[in-house]
C-alpha cells in the first residue's frame, strides 16, 4: 500500500497545479528547492501563500468551516452517534480498512468523507488557538506537528467529531491518513467568503475544541 506524509501531500498539490498550467508564479507553494531543508531533506517551513491560483491543502479554519457548513454539533449532521455510520467509515462499520470515497452520504454542502475514512493533513502547523476575530488565519508559524482532522476507519466516533484536533509530525506515514487538496476560486478571496470564515470561527461547536491529541497511528 501506499501512505502520504504531509510532504508528500504538499508535492502533490505542486505537480497538480503545473498539470493543470499553473506557472511557478501561480503555485501557492513555492519550490522546494529554494528552502532550507530540516535533517531529512524536506524543508523546514513550507509557508502557504493564500489567493494563488496553484492547489494546496486546506488551512484548519477551512477544513472546519467546510465540514461544520454552520452547524455548532458534534458532527456535521448533527450530535446523534447512531448516524455516523451513514456518512463515514469509522472504526464500528468499516471493515477494518479504508474504502473509496463517495460511497456514503455527503455533508450539507455536497462533501464527502468528512467524517472518518482517512484523517486528512490541514496547512496548519498544530498550536492552542488564539482568542479574537480573525480572517484566514493559518496557525503557528513553526512548530514540531502539523494538523490531522476528521478521524478514520480505525478510530472511534469520539476522533471523527469535528472538533477533534490531531498533532502529528508532518514527516508520519500512516494508512489511517490521506489528504483533501483545496483551490482558492479565481485565485482571489471574496469579501463575501471572508464575511463567512468570520462568522464561523475555529472550535465553534457547542463542546469547543479538545486538547491537542497524538494519536498512535499504525
């Protein structure tokens, strides 16, 4: 089997975008080649750069505005465990492996697999939240562990709650992760799509955000 790091996940969203005739000054990550890199050769920070045509990974704020679509429960759907079932692979109905997307229900706004499956690298290194009104933010500015959301078919319901916040080394490959890649329409962010990511705040669910968690991933 194959399984992604978040290095990977990043390249990927690179080779995408020249795929798709994005030039290098399109790309929301820059080349690898021109950073410093850490003791494995993968750079050390890879900033994202928002509003370029290029695909990357969705930052945390964007991974949980798009899979709350407003709601402030458990999960998208609701608070009601007996339903999750129906819209993600988790550990009680998935056969103990990971299964194609789109076979279960999608969230309110058409997305599938937002719940279990694979958990999913965000941009964001992981960090505590910070207090007051922001408009895309992207975290920390380093740190040793980036952002895994959404649980997976080997995990509980409690993983796959969307309040759930995983720290994991960007370097970890894991069967139980994967990626989502993200595009910022016309390279360009709208005053209305920011009206909406501030009214939807990180952590907004009725039971907050749980304390950082490291999952013993296989």
């Amino acid at each position: 089997g194959f399984a992604v790091d978040w290095y990977d996940s990043v390249r990927f969203c690179r080779w995408l975008s020249l795929q798709s005739g994005c030039s290098e000054g399109d790309q929301s990550y820059a080349d690898p080649a021109n950073l410093d890199k850490n003791g494995e050769g993968n750079p050390k920070n890879w900033p994202l750069v928002l509003g370029k045509r290029g695909f990357r990974l969705p930052t945390e704020t964007e991974w949980e505005v798009a899979s709350r679509a407003g709601a402030r429960t458990s999960y998208g759907f609701g608070s009601d465990t007996s339903l999750l079932g129906q819209f993600g692979w988790f550990q009680e109905n998935s056969g103990k492996h990971v299964h194609p997307p789109r076979e279960l229900r999608p969230s309110l706004r058409g997305v599938f697999d937002q719940h279990g499956n694979v958990f999913e690298w965000t941009h964001d290194w992981f960090a505590d939240y910070e207090l007051g009104e922001a408009v895309d933010p992207q975290g920390a500015l380093s740190g040793p562990f980036r952002v895994f959301r959404g649980g997976s078919w080997d995990y509980d319901a409690a993983y796959c709650r969307l309040a759930n916040r995983n720290a994991v080394a960007p370097s970890v490959r894991s069967f139980a992760g994967g990626f989502r890649v993200a595009l910022s329409p016309s390279g360009a962010s709208s005053p209305e799509a920011a009206q909406v990511r501030r009214a939807e705040p990180l952590g907004g669910g009725t039971e907050g955000a749980t304390a950082e968690q490291r999952p013993e991933l296989p």
